[in-house]
C-alpha cells in the first residue's frame, strides 16, 4: 500500500493551500502607483515603495509605519537626521541611502523649479524659496539673498551656519558682501 502525502494542510485534498495576503503586496502596491498616482497611496505606502529597494524581501509595511510614527510625516522621515534614522530598529546603511536619496531627489526636483522661476516678484515667493533651501537643515541659517532691479535671484549664499535655535550675525560681514 503507498500512501501518497500532501504539502496541504488543509482536511480536503483537492483544494490548493491558502496564499496569505501579503503574497504580491509589493505588485499590487506598484499597480495601484501606476495607474492611481501617487495620490492613491498613504504616506506609509509611499514610504513603503521606498523601501522596497533597500529591503528587496520580507514585509517593510511595520518598519514604514514605525518611520512615520517617530517623524510624523513622509517629508519629515526622508529628511530625518541619519543618527535619528539608526536609532529606528530595521534601518541599516542601504535604507539610510535610499531615504536619503529620495530627500535629494525632492530637494533638486524643488530648487530646478525656482530656479526657472528666478523672478522672486512677491514676500510669499521669497518665503517658498527659503523654506525649499533650508526647512529640514537641522541648524540655522543666516542667507544672503542678492537680486537685481526686477527682483530676479542673482545668488544665494550662506553666510553663517549656527546651532538649532541661534545663528550669530556679524553686520561687518554682510556688508563686505553686498554690492
């Protein structure tokens, strides 16, 4: 008599083992980006896409979920400080790298388009200008913007870089600056 053993475990043979439903979580995710956009996703699915590269296998939904409880935002965690990303348990170097490539992706996607846009003609066009330089630097920064007679950028520089709340202003160095 040869008895004949089945991988299912379930009581009826015939019927095939139950996928559990994180089995092609990460198609389904890419399907939905391509054809609902960006979006269509969650800030944790989108920080999950990122994921994806630096952690080829196994479930990164937790680890995107635990990022974005830590920093509060999909922004805030690609732009979180690499010492506050170690302290996440599951992030390594090449997660690090790919959340920090995104950070400048962003940051470079951002500045190309101010910089087409270099009539800076209004207070609020200056602000989004500022905060697309320096919001996530994590110290504070005394910038020199210089513009010529139509209000077009002609440079930004930085002229001192202090702590997190205070950065010194030397009015002799300002002025040996300007034109």
């Amino acid at each position: 008599m040869v008895a004949r053993m089945s991988a299912n475990t379930s009581d009826t043979p015939d019927q095939p083992a139950e996928v559990p439903h994180y089995h092609g979580h990460r198609m389904r995710l890419r399907e939905r980006f391509r054809s609902a956009g960006a979006e269509a996703l969650s800030d944790y699915e989108l920080l999950e896409m990122v994921l994806f590269r630096a952690i080829p296998r196994g479930d990164v939904k937790p680890l995107a979920k635990s990022l974005l409880k830590k920093f509060g935002s999909f922004a805030e965690t690609i732009h979180a400080p690499e010492t506050r990303l170690r302290e996440i348990d599951g992030v390594g170097e090449v997660t690090i790298t790919e959340i920090k490539l995104i950070a400048a992706a962003a940051q470079r996607i951002a500045k190309g388009q101010l910089q087409r846009r270099t009539l800076l003609s209004s207070w609020h066009e200056v602000i989004d200008y500022c905060r697309t330089s320096m919001a996530f630097a994590d110290k504070e920064q005394l910038r020199l913007l210089f513009f010529d007679k139509r209000n077009q950028l002609i440079s930004d520089e930085v002229q001192q870089t202090g702590t997190v709340d205070h950065t010194p202003v030397y009015p002799r160095e300002v002025i040996k600056r300007a034109p």
